[in-house]
C-alpha cells in the first residue's frame, strides 16, 4: 500500500474554489476536508489556475484618430 490518498475531481474543484473565493483559507481547508499534505491544496489551485485560465485579452490597437496634433 502506497500511503498516497486520492481526492476525487468534485472535491478537487469545491475546495480550491471555496479557498479562492475566501470562504476558507488553505489550512482551513485541509482540516475541513482531510487533505493530509501540506502542499496538496497549492497544487490544486495551481493545476486549475493553468486550465481554467481565459486567454489574455488582444492589445489595445491604435487608431489614426488616436494621434494628437
């Protein structure tokens, strides 16, 4: 037996939501839920942070109308 515990996606998702929004920070939230790593929160977020991130936004284009003069 390896020793590793698994947390399924659902569970996953609630508490790196719930530590995002501010409801709970990251220790308040491994005691909550039984997340036994010091880490394994931060990873969480990180994980979702890189696939849920939207694409930055174009730059701002300049226009003829925008030059003074």
């Amino acid at each position: 037996m390896s020793g590793l515990k698994t947390y399924s996606e659902t569970l996953k998702h609630k508490v790196v939501s719930e530590v995002l929004s501010g409801q709970l920070s990251i220790e308040e939230a491994r005691r909550r839920y039984h997340i036994t790593g010091h880490c394994t929160v931060l990873k969480w977020i990180r994980k979702f942070e890189k696939q849920e991130s939207p694409p930055a936004p174009p730059a701002p284009r300049l226009s003829d109308s925008d030059d003074e003069g």
